[in-house]
C-alpha cells in the first residue's frame, strides 16, 4: 500500500471555493461571518457577492439568530465562526432556533482541534462534534481534505435543516480526488482489511492511512473508513466493518468522550459488541504549540493508531 497524496491544503480553503461556487449558481445563499471573515474564508464570498454577505462582529449568538431568520425568509445561511465560539457561545440559539425550528442554517466552525497550535486552548475545540451531534436535527460533518470539504459544503446547501460543519485550520495532505463519491451520511471506504478496522475523520483519516501502511508492513490487514459524516451515522459500514473485521480502532481531533468514537461505539455495541479502542483528546483542554508537536503531546499520531491496533487485536 502507498498513500497518494495531491499537495496540503487546509480544509476552510475549500469551503472557501465552494461557498463562491455556490454564490455564482444560487441566489439565495447567503454568509454571515463573526468578525472572523478571513480566517474562515468567507472572505471569498464577501469579495464577489458583498449585497449577500453580512458581517456581524464579534456576536455569535446574534448571528444565529439573524441566520436563523433569513434561512426562515427563504436564504440558505452560512454562519461562520471559530469552532469554539460557534458550539460554546451560540450554544442555546443553536439549540432553539436552529435545531429546534429545523431551519436551514449550515454552522461552519473552523479551527476545529488542537491542530489551531499557537492560538491555545481557548480557540481549540476539542468538544463540538459532541455538543452538536447530541442536538436532534442536528447533520454534523468533519471532512478530512479541503476538496471533501467542498464537496460536503456544497452537498450542504442542498441538505434540508441545519448542519454543523467542521474545519480546521493548519494545512492538511490531499488524499481525496474529484471522482470521488461524497454522499451525506455515507461513509468511504479507503481501504480493505480483514484483521482490524480503522474509522477516523477528519485530519485523523491521514493518520489512519498512514498507520494502516506501518501496520501491512507487520502483516496486519486494516481496513480504513472515512466516517466524514459523524451524524446521521453510516451504520450499515460499520456493522460490516465489526462483523468481518472483529476489532475497531477510532481516530478523531476531538474529545473521546461523546465525539466521533462514541457514536461508532453506539452502532458497535447494540448490533455487533466487539473489542474497541479510541484515539482521542483524554479529558484535558488543548495547549498552544507547534501542531505535530500537540499530536504526538496527545497521542494522535500514526503511531499512537498502531499501538491502538495492537492492544485491540489481542482481545480479540
């Protein structure tokens, strides 16, 4: 096995095409921004559609609302803002005047997880996939490239209700290409295996190929899925994946606690129980530093995935 990688790029750079995409074939998208227009993107947006674009400081709550009333007057609404300040301050808006009211507004936290680096553990959203999947309504998405992230982003737009898109910010490698199936809710297969299943999302999708790669070297089979969508969950792959595999290893940015392995550990456990281990933020805020440094500071790495692995299969 050989990964193929098409450069790095970080994934908000495609939401950023997309969203002008999208601007030149529909009308009625509209993009708000929280005072952080250029580190989300949604500059792109402003530059050609300024009339469509609304920018609402440094207000996450209000800006909910406000995306809330324009997707109810007929818009299809962007709010964007740091993943941190999307799911913590705008929390009970998002709750109730999104979730609740079922209107469509597609959330875009960017800076998701430690990889923001130097910005430190108050822009670091290590807890927003759980605090959005638990909503009910709620679609939520962690592409794992920038062209995934296009795709998902425009898939978005036409996905009825609101959706909860999560970004990041360092550069990531490009694994995915054009002809690739994106379907919400669906996952991808990226490779087969027979002794052990990988299911990652996100930046850890990389990480899973790349420790599916280590572990073929031990003549060890892993299959490799990329959960993007972590709700509504794919259940049916991972069923199969538990059934004709045996053992699960998750890998996520993310808190392990009520994130992406959680909601895998909830298909597993009530069709197929079997052995599991998770890749994860351990129930500590993130640190500022160097991005690769944070991952091996929290064990996110490749590697971290093959020790994993192996402590897995010996339940087996």
């Amino acid at each position: 096995m050989s990964i193929q990688t098409y450069g790095s790029k970080p994934t908000r750079d495609g939401f950023g095409e997309a969203l002008v995409e999208l601007g030149q074939k529909r009308d009625d998208i509209v993009v708000l921004s929280a005072d952080l227009t250029e580190s989300t993107r949604a500059a792109w947006f402003k530059e050609k559609f300024p009339e469509r674009f609304f920018s609402m400081g440094v207000s996450e709550q209000d800006m909910m609302g406000t995306a809330a009333g324009l997707a109810l007057s007929g818009k299809v609404a962007f709010a964007c803002t740091f993943g941190a300040f999307a799911a913590g301050r705008a929390w009970d808006q998002i709750r109730v005047s999104l979730a609740y009211m079922k209107t469509n507004v597609k959330i875009v936290g960017t800076h998701g997880g430690i990889s923001v680096g130097e910005d430190g553990p108050t822009h670091q959203a290590n807890e927003e996939i759980a605090l959005m999947r638990i909503l009910p309504g709620m679609t939520v998405i962690v592409p794992c490239d920038a062209l995934e992230t296009k795709k998902a982003t425009i898939a978005s737009a036409s996905h009825a209700g609101p959706v909860y898109l999560r970004l990041g910010r360092s550069g990531v490698p490009l694994i995915t290409k054009e002809g690739d199936v994106f379907k919400i809710g669906k996952a991808n297969l990226l490779k087969d295996g027979k002794d052990i299943t990988i299911i990652a999302c996100g930046i850890e999708v990389y990480e899973a190929l790349r420790a599916a790669e280590a572990l073929e070297k031990e003549n060890i089979s892993a299959r490799v899925i990329n959960l993007h969508t972590i709700k509504p969950i794919d259940k049916e792959i991972i069923i199969k994946a538990a059934k004709e595999t045996g053992a699960i290893v998750t890998a996520e940015e993310h808190t392990v606690m009520a994130g992406m392995g959680s909601a895998v550990s909830e298909v597993v456990s009530q069709n197929s129980p079997v052995p599991m281990e998770f890749i994860g933020v351990k129930d500590r805020f993130g640190e500022s530093g160097d991005p690769k440094e944070l991952f091996k500071l929290f064990g996110l790495t490749a590697d971290d995935i093959v020790k994993a692995t192996k402590r897995v299969i010996a339940r087996k």
